[in-house]
C-alpha cells in the first residue's frame, strides 16, 4: 500500500509542477504583450509628436511656436 502512496504522490507533484510551468509561460506570455503594447504605443507618440513638428517645420512657423508667439 505504502507504494501506490508513494506514486500517487509523485503523480500530484509532477502534475502541480507542469501547471506551475505552464503558470509561469502563461505569465511571461502576458508580460511580453504588454511590453509590446506599451512600445507601440510610445513609438505611435513619437511619430504624432515628429510629424507635428514637421508640420509646423514645413509651414515655417516652427520658431514662433517656441517662442510661445501665436
């Protein structure tokens, strides 16, 4: 008896292991997709923020848009 005790309980080790793996990439997944929503959406800022100042670059109003001039 003390046998089939002893899989059983090597069984439900194994097992609480392999959900604990599959915890942890689930995690790791999640984190990743984040970080890549966060970077597109930075680089979206920086490329409506460089396009403005383009904008106003070609239209030549770029100096009094600094100078806090309207």
């Amino acid at each position: 008896m003390m046998h089939k005790d002893e899989q059983l309980s090597s069984i439900k080790t194994q097992l609480l292991d392999i959900f604990m793996s599959v915890e942890a990439e689930r995690h790791q997944q999640k984190a990743k997709r984040a970080a890549t929503r966060y970077y597109q959406a930075r680089r979206g800022i920086e490329l409506h923020r460089e396009q403005r100042r383009l904008e106003r670059h070609i239209r030549g109003d770029e100096l009094t848009h600094h100078s806090g001039s309207p």
